[in-house]
C-alpha cells in the first residue's frame, strides 16, 4: 500500500530517517524517490507477497479497500483484499521470521460506525494478536484518526468536503453534524509511524490522532467561514 495516500507519506518519512525503502503496490508509485524501490505487486497473490518481503525487517502493511462508501457495497471485496490479503502477509511474514508488521487500523475499529471496513479493521487486529499467540510474530497495530494532507483524493473526506464547496458551493454528506471526528495531518502520522519502530512498541496497539475533538458541523462552518459562502 505504499503508493496510496498514507503510505506514500510513510515511505518519504522511512526514507528521510535512513532507511531502506521498498514501496509493493499494486500500481507503480507517482511519488516514488530515486532512493525508494518499487515493486509491483496484489495483496491477494500469496507469490508476489513472498516475494516482496522475503529480504525485509519490518513491513508497514497499508494496503486495503479503504474507501467506506465503497466497502459498504463491496462487502465480500472489502474482507477479500482487508481479511484475507492480512493473512496472506501474516504468513509470509511468519515464514521469514521478519521482525514486525506494522498495520494501519482505525481509531473508529470499536464504534458502531465503518460499516464493512470498520468490521474488517477489527478482524484483522485480532488475527495479529493469534498470530503473535501462536507463531511469536511481532506486530504494532496503529489506529488513526481521520486523515487529511497532500496527496488524498476523493475518497478522503477532507479533500472532497473542499471540493465541493470549490466546485459546486455546496457540500453532500451523510449523517446530522454531530458525528465526532479526530483529525491528524497525514505528515505527523507518518512521522510517528517510523518512530513505533522502537522495542518498546512491539506487540502494542496505538492510538494516532490529532489534539482536538470536532464535529462535523464545527469542521462544516469552519470551511464555510474560509470560503466565505
């Protein structure tokens, strides 16, 4: 999942604190750094997943169908790629003996919202804890909060809630306003990311978010405000 969004931040963060990067997608990555190497590669295709990790000691796993409107009419895609791609990794993983995996997970995994994707967020936490119970693989499981920063589209909320009211002067969501959201910027997600490398993180569950609680009506008028509509 290195060229998406987050893991292409990620990748830039790992890179500039020395380490040896390489970025397996299954599209090449439009940010990739000439000292970043790329690996085309599907999460579902156990081959390429060996292959991709056989000579890595940590591997941030990011890969998914993360977009939520999406995952809630893709069910059976959503557990494919996030459940079934997870476990494929894991094996690889506990193969060669890397010494950790470090997913991305959501800080919504235990709400009653996410539909599919918060159910196979879920799913996947608990086959890292077996995993580590039965085959002593090592893992850190990060649970972000809501994303935004350069290089997100339109299935990142930010991006689209200023698209729309860019483009069309008004803005199209789902919910009443009182929805509570915890915002990061991507970058300092990245940057902490690379710092859970650290010993004391192993086998760990972490929370990654932003200082401030806020509603969606309160981020709504504060676009309204800055665009003065």
């Amino acid at each position: 999942g290195g060229s998406g969004f987050l893991g292409s931040h990620i990748a830039d963060a790992l890179s500039d604190a020395g380490h040896k990067v390489s970025i397996c997608d299954n599209r090449e990555s439009p940010y990739l750094r000439d000292d970043q190497k790329m690996i085309v590669g599907d999460i579902l295709n156990s081959a390429e997943v060996r292959k991709a990790v056989k000579e890595v000691n940590v591997v941030y796993h990011l890969a998914a169908l993360a977009d939520l409107d999406d995952a809630q009419n893709r069910p059976f895609d959503t557990m494919q790629i996030n459940v079934i791609g997870n476990t494929i990794l894991l094996d690889a993983v506990r193969e060669y003996n890397i010494n950790r995996v470090i997913f991305a997970s959501t800080i919504y995994v235990n709400s009653s919202t996410g539909s599919f994707y918060r159910i196979s967020k879920h799913a996947c936490e608990l086959l890292y804890e077996e995993y580590q119970n039965c085959y002593d693989v090592n893992y850190t499981i990060l649970r972000f909060g809501t994303l935004y920063g350069s290089r997100s589209d339109e299935t990142n909320s930010i991006y689209r809630y200023l698209q729309q009211s860019l483009i069309e002067k008004r803005i199209k969501g789902i919910g009443d306003g009182q929805e509570v959201r915890e915002y990061i910027h991507v970058e300092d997600a990245a940057k902490i990311s690379v710092k859970v490398m650290a010993p004391e993180f192993a086998n760990e569950t972490l929370i990654l978010t932003g200082h401030h609680r806020m509603r969606l009506y309160e981020l709504m008028e504060m676009i309204n405000e800055i665009m003065g509509n």
